[in-house]
C-alpha cells in the first residue's frame, strides 16, 4: 500500500475518533438519560451531553477540547512494518493537530515544552501486534486528561477495605474506586479492569478492554457475574453524571485478567469518561478501509 | 432559571445547591497561569468586581479577522483551590464557572463575601462553545498562551449547576458523604 493512502486512511480515522462517539456509547448515554428524572441535575447534564454528541458530529469537531492520549493498537499483516506503520502515523496526527481534530496536546514532561503537533517520547501510545492475516488492523482511543487522573491501581490485600485475594476483593476496590472518583472523571464513567498481572500490564490491560462493545457478555462467566454486580452496585452509589448525584453512575464495566507473580495481586481501574471516544478499521492491502469496527 | 448581568450579591445569595442556572452576560477564561499571577500580585487586566471567572482553555482561532470559539469546556476547578477565595474577596468576583467542584476553603469563602461556584458539563465543550456569542478582548494572549490567556466570552443562555452556595452547602460534599454511606452498606 503507498504510504500516503495508509497516511489519509488515518488522517480519517482520528477525524471520525475525536469528532463521533461509537453507537454503543450514544445508546448507553440515551439509556441513562431515561432513568432520571426529568427536570433533574443528572438528566440536565445527560441532555447538555446529548447535545453535545450530535453536535460535534454534525460540525466534524472534537466532542470534548481535550483530545487526550493518543492510543493505538496495531495488528500488522506481513506486507507493513511497524516503521511503515508508525511514520504514516504520525504524519496523520500531526496533520489532524494541525487542521484542529486534535488540540496540541504532547508536553515535554521535563521542560514542560509543548511539542505542537502531539509527537515525542510516547506520544501517540503504539501497541503493535505482528499478525499473520492479510488486512491491517488499527483501533484507536482518545483518552483525555481528567478521566486519566481518575484511573487507579489496587494492590491486594487491602487491610480499609477488606479485599482479600479473589473475586469479591476485587469488587471491593471497583466500587471504592468509583466512589473515589464521584464526578471528577466527567462522569458517567466506563471501567475497564485488570485483575492480575505487574503494575505495568495491568492498566494496559484495562484500558484495552475498554475496547469491548458496551452491550456484549463476558465470555468467562466468573466475570461476566462480576461485571453484571458492579454495574448495578455502582449504580445505587448516586453519585450521577458529573457527580451531581442521580441513578447513572457508570455506563459500562469490563473485566479481563493477566496472571500475576505469587506475590502481587494487583487490581487496575481505567476509568474512561463518557466522551468514549474510540473507534478502529480494517484496511485492504490495496488501501480500501473494508470494515470500520464501531458504527457511530 | 436565568442569571443575568450585572451578578450582583443579592443575586448571587439567592441561588441554592442544585439551581440549574443559564448564564448570560459577559464572563472571564481564567485557569492556572492567571490564578497564579493574580495571587502574586499582579494586576488584572479587567475590572473583576461583580464578575464571573470561567476555568476554562477554549480553542478560539480566528476567521476572517474575527475571533471564533471552537471548544470551550471546563477544566478542572481543583487545582485553583489554594487561590480561589482570597481571589474571591479581593476583587469582588460573585462566581466561577468550572468542573469537578472545589473544597472547603473555597465553600468558605462563598458563604464569606457571596459567591457561587457553577458546574458546566465536562466534556460538552461544543454545546458551550455555541453559547459563546461573541469574544469581547482578550489580555495576556502572548504572556501566558492562548488557552491560559483571559477571553471576556459574551454568553447567551450558557447552562451550569450551582454546586456550591453561598449558605455553605456543597453539592460535592453531599454527594460524597451520602454515596459513602451507600458503599458502607453495600461492602457490609
């Protein structure tokens, strides 16, 4: 494939990111908006945010100014390079910075110069995977500052909340988690947790459940129980959209696992804010995006 | 319900914890580096008597010669929580405008001279950049950046909740202490 088809390809997909939330997402915020009661804080701010999704779709412009960490997950078919790959990337972001699908938003940490075009050390965050099929996949996430601050790690036992090493220890910390957060991580919130694994995998692991669709079922039924309990759980909290208090605290909770070394047990929270911004294609080795992975 | 310039105290001692409010009238970006500089000593720019500060970094470019907003939500208000109050009483301002909430040296000084903090929708940064009616002025564009910089936005109509009163209630405060209770019970 020419570099600058695979260039204009991406340009698109952070375009689509930034400026469409996925339909699983948009039906999840519908839904909530029905349980509260009309007239109330939590249904005044899901209405601003309904508002919101469609107008940023119909003006082709960032949902929410903080366009986030660029997240990128790469599943390479044998005729692109991770170079390839990556330098087509990268020309994308900075072009999509430049024409305003993405705010300027890569600061040197030590110098606190902002680069300007959301390249440098880790920025954007490539994940590749070397596959063996024929198509490129990409799937992307925009995760923005304040839900990232939300984010938090666990490390069982907990001697305050009585978390021992199993599956209702790592309830415990899910909901102490979200209790933590109230409204700080614009709220309602999606969770994606890591149960297991070192400090490192477990919240790479958690944010990249978060790509599971909002509706679909667990395929380990220990944790589909699980997920099921917190949601519901979590929901009787009423801390509410941007914690103005209300029935709907979270709109998703997805779990997975890594193994871990006999002496941690750590349980990892991503918490995303409801501008739940990801998407994802697959492209033809002639450049033809074939399937876009989330309708929106 | 409305609220309207001129924020006078009266006004602002009127609203309670949980008043959906739809501001109108002419208010003040300010986030990190203003706060800063102001509680350092320097001087406004702008006269901030009865005036109402908005944590915000807006996108504004400018077309055809005119300043446009293209994003405008809140920030983060906590991270001004060691300036906000004395701010509040040096100047006279009656309200900022931001996310997230700010703590209880900020909800004294509301009961204290007679202000407000609003909450805008986090994350709703187009529907709020549409009330932007008009972009007044702008001061310490080149001195702090165009996001930290002070933009006087004319807003029509923009929505926000009063999360913490002038009588002393925070809706924050509430919310936490009630949803801890619930998690008490629910962990047994």
């Amino acid at each position: 494939m020419d570099a600058r088809v695979l260039q204009k390809n991406l340009l698109e997909l952070i375009r689509r990111t930034s400026a469409e939330l996925p339909s699983d997402v948009v039906r999840a915020v519908e839904a909530g908006a029905r349980r509260e009661e009309s007239g109330s804080n939590a249904w005044y701010a899901l209405e601003v945010i309904r508002d919101n999704i469609l107008m940023a779709k119909e003006k082709s412009q960032p949902l929410c100014q903080d366009t986030g960490t660029i997240i990128v997950y790469v599943d390479l078919p044998k005729w692109c390079d991770e170079k390839t790959f990556r330098r087509a990337c990268d020309k994308a972001v900075a072009e999509a910075t430049k024409v305003g699908y993405l705010r300027q938003n890569s600061v040197d940490s030590i110098t606190g110069h902002n680069t300007g075009d959301n390249l440098g050390p880790g920025s954007p965050s490539y994940h590749f995977h070397q596959g063996s099929g024929r198509s490129l996949s990409v799937r992307m996430m925009l995760k923005g500052g304040g839900c990232e601050n939300t984010s938090t790690q666990y490390s069982l036992p907990d001697t305050r909340l009585g978390a021992d090493r199993d599956l209702e220890g790592v309830r415990r910390c899910v909901l102490d988690g979200v209790l933590q957060a109230q409204g700080k991580g614009c709220g309602p919130g999606i969770l994606g947790v890591c149960v297991g694994g070192d400090r490192g995998t477990g919240y790479i692991a958690a944010k990249e459940t978060l790509f599971r669709e909002l509706d679909d079922v667990n395929e380990d039924p220990r944790l589909a129980k699980l997920e099921k309990r917190i949601m519901k759980e979590a929901n009787t909290l009423g801390i509410g959209p941007m914690g103005f208090g209300g029935a709907t605290t979270l709109l998703g909770v997805k779990i997975t696992h890594r193994n871990r070394v006999p002496a941690s047990f750590f349980v990892s929270i991503a918490y995303m804010c409801w501008a739940f911004r990801r998407n994802g294609f697959v492209l033809s080795e002639g450049g033809r995006i074939t399937r876009w992975l989330y309708a929106s | 319900m409305l609220l309207e310039a001129p924020f006078t105290e009266a006004k602002i001692r009127s609203l309670r914890v949980g008043d959906m409010v739809e501001v109108t009238g002419v208010i003040y970006t300010g986030r990190d580096a203003v706060h800063k500089y102001l509680h350092d000593g320097g001087k406004p720019p702008v006269d901030l008597k009865d005036s109402i500060i908005y944590h915000c970094g807006p996108v504004v470019v400018k077309e055809d010669g005119k300043w446009v907003v293209k994003a405008a939500g809140p920030t983060t208000s906590i991270r001004e929580e060691p300036y906000q109050g004395p701010l509040m009483e040096q100047y006279g301002i009656r309200a900022v405008i931001g996310k997230g909430g700010m703590g209880a040296k900020t909800l004294q000084y509301c009961q204290k001279v007679g202000a407000v903090y609003l909450h805008a929708v986090g994350g709703a940064a187009q529907v709020l950049a549409e009330r932007v009616v008009a972009v007044k002025g702008v001061h310490f564009a080149e001195k702090f950046g165009s996001p930290e910089a002070i933009w006087e936005f004319q807003v029509d109509r923009f929505p926000a909740v009063v999360t913490m009163d002038s009588h002393g209630q925070s809706l924050h405060a509430q919310v936490l202490a009630a949803s801890s209770e619930k998690l008490k019970q629910l962990l047994g």
